[in-house]
C-alpha cells in the first residue's frame, strides 16, 4: 500500500513561488514568506521556479533563507523544489539545492558557464586575470553541483544496476564495466541535444583516464622523495606533472607538423593540468569519502562487510570502509564531476526534464513510470524497516 510520504511531495499551501527574474527585488518579496513559514512549524517547504535565472547572490540569499534553522537548533525544512516550465542558471542551481527535485514533462534546464559583462576595453593583464577568475567560478560550480546532485547521480547508478546484463548482452561484450554498462545504459535513455552534451562528458571523462594513465602515473613513478616524511614543494610535484604532460602532448602530435606550443600547445597544457587536478581535487576530497561510506554496501561482499564490521575502531574502520569502496566508485564519481564540469562549460547547454532525471539531476518527473526514491520509501511496509537504497543524509541545523 502506497502511503504518501511528505518529504518527497509537493504542497502548494506551504510553498514560496519563484517566479521571473531571480534578484534582490524577488529576495526582499519571499524573505517574509519564508519566515513565516518556518515560524509555523518544521515541515517541509516547496519551491515552485519557472526562471530564467538572475542574480547569482540573491539566489544565495533566499537558499541561505530556506535552509535556516531556528533558536531551537532544530534541522532546517526539508526543501522540495519543483520546476514547473523552465530552470536555467541561477534557477536551475536552486532547483538542484532542493532535497527532492521534481520537474514538470515539458520543462527545461539550462546550464552554462560562469559570465562576466564587461563595459571597460580589457587589456592583456585584466584578460588573464578575468579568464582565470572564471575559470574558478566554473569549477566551484561543478563541484557545488555535485555535492548537491551527487545521491540522485549514485540511486541512478544503483537503480540501473538490473539493467547491465542486457546492455552487455546487447553489445555482445560481457567484458564491459559497470560504469560503461551504466554510461552506455544512460546514453540509450537521453534526447539528441542530450546525447551531445553526454559525449562530451565521456570524453571530457576518458581525457582523465588519458592523463592520470600518461601523465600522472609516469610523473610519480620511481620518485624517491614521495616516500619521505616531510613532502616536496608543491611546485616542485607539479613540475614533474607539467614536464609528463610536455612529453605526451609531443607524442600526440608527431605527426602534425604545424602544431607548436605557441599554436595552440600552451593552452592544451594549461587544459591537461587543470583538468588532471580536478580529477585529483574530486577523487581525494572529502566529499568522495562521504559517498564510499554512504553508498558501499552495494559494492561489498558479505565476507568484506564481516571484516569491516570485526574492526573496533570507528575511525579505522570508515578509513578501511574508504579504501575497499574507493576502487568501485572512483570512476564513477569522476565521471559525475566531468558531467558537472560540462554543464558548468559552454554558452547553452539545454535538458528536457526527462533527461535531467536521467543524467541524475533531478528526482522525480511528474506523470512518469520512473524508479524513484518518493516511490520507494512510500512503498514501505514499516516505516521503521531499512531501506533497501540508501536514504539522503538527515539534514543537520549546522548545514
């Protein structure tokens, strides 16, 4: 019996609409509709968004708003955002903060990278200085949206997982990984416009591999003084890195006798060693532990998970959890961040509601036949029995 869960529907007698052009007008307009509603007690809130975007703070502002506690400490509302026709920039990042994301059939999403408008001439200095400027606001986005879409992305993963054995049945390769039976899965499930945007992300994904393989390996392959106690200059690592991905670019491009280092190689260097610490930055980070513990028990054996258990120490044992897990999701994880970084890239990069479901960025589309956690949880004989998914973080007033 389906008993309707409130964490994952949508009440429109406790909801904030927005509506139009995301600034400090419409900030200024929601703040008391938002207290208001906190003030009357700690259920969840739903943001309706049909937006073009707008201000990047004010959207800020009215997250900052919505995920507040109170003077009771108590956990912050759980947010339900829904796009009713269209979510793009700044809108469609708030649509992605919500704990249950949900789009109406027809919507659209829309990503892009960061902007900068410029009414002053710009010259070689302020160039650079506005290039790297948006290229960190490009990656702080991707990351933020992975943080925030990352359960969506990893129940997408776990919930296709039936499908694998017909994928590698199909392509009569039974040598495939779950991550290219997922990817190849994935891909099946997407529009034109998305499938474009998709290969990009494999490729941007399989450059990783390239790098880490080429590039990284070789740089720390056989140095000494990686072993020893107090570590190298910085500098000092990434000039190894920068000398190996020198040498690769070379021999990636024999062959083509007008190709140069001024010609284009400068910046294919600066691409290679930008994308290669973000491969690093994601797999290293805090955030990736979190997942492994949080997600794990779908990749461990029963054996794995008895040694894992027998291990006394809380600490020592997460540590261990980590390090077994860590070789499953790696390249799974890493995919999800070079996704990110796609849509975080580029002037217009459009989804249908359906793919943005099936990429892992929303939840729910409204009216589909589609395996989601609401129809999960609601189908749960006992509310108090496990769930065979795992369940989002309980949100913390600390958020």
């Amino acid at each position: 019996m389906i008993v309707p869960d409130p964490n994952y529907r949508p009440n429109p007698l406790r909801a904030v609409y927005v509506l139009g052009r995301i600034d400090q007008q419409m900030a200024d307009r929601l703040t008391p509709q938002i207290l208001r509603l906190q003030h009357a007690n700690r259920e969840p809130i739903t943001v309706y968004i049909d937006s073009r975007g707008g201000d990047v703070a004010a959207q800020e502002l009215i997250l900052r708003l919505l995920n507040a506690s109170n003077q009771d400490s108590e956990p912050p509302c759980q947010l339900i955002t829904v796009v009713t026709n269209r979510a793009a920039s700044a809108a469609a990042d708030l649509l992605s903060a919500g704990d249950y994301a949900i789009a109406y059939p027809e919507s659209t999403l829309l990503y892009h990278g960061s902007r900068q408008p410029v009414l002053d001439p710009v010259t070689v200095e302020y160039g650079s200085a506005l290039t790297e400027s948006l290229k960190m606001s490009n990656h702080q986005s991707a990351m933020d949206l992975a943080r925030r879409a990352e359960g969506r992305f990893m129940f997408r993963f776990v919930t296709s997982r039936a499908e694998f054995p017909a994928v590698r049945q199909r392509l009569s390769n039974s040598s495939l990984t779950d991550l290219e039976s997922f990817l190849e899965f994935t891909s099946s499930q997407l529009s034109t416009r998305a499938s474009k945007l998709f290969r990009r992300a494999r490729d941007r994904h399989h450059r990783y591999d390239e790098l880490v393989a080429k590039c990284l390996v070789k740089a720390f392959k056989g140095r000494k003084y990686l072993s020893k106690a107090t570590p190298p200059p910085p500098a000092k690592v990434q000039a190894a890195v920068m000398q190996k991905i020198i040498d690769f670019e070379v021999q990636e491009h024999k062959k083509d006798a007008s190709w140069t280092f001024f010609n284009g190689g400068i910046a294919r260097l600066s691409e290679g060693f930008l994308l290669l610490q973000e491969y690093i930055v994601s797999t290293q980070s805090q955030q990736f532990k979190n997942l492994c513990e949080r997600w794990g028990h779908f990749v461990l054996t029963r054996q794995e998970t008895d040694e894992l258990n027998a291990i006394a120490s809380a600490a020592a044992r997460r540590s261990a959890r980590v390090e077994k897990v860590s070789p499953h999701f790696a390249p799974l994880w890493s995919f999800f961040v070079a996704l990110c970084h796609t849509l975080q890239e580029g002037e217009e990069n459009y989804l249908m509601a359906l793919d943005a479901f099936w990429l892992g960025l929303i939840d729910e589309v409204l009216g589909q036949d589609l395996r989601t956690r609401r129809i999960l949880m609601e189908a749960r004989p006992d509310p108090e029995a496990q769930s065979p998914v795992a369940e989002p973080e309980q949100r913390s007033a600390g958020r």
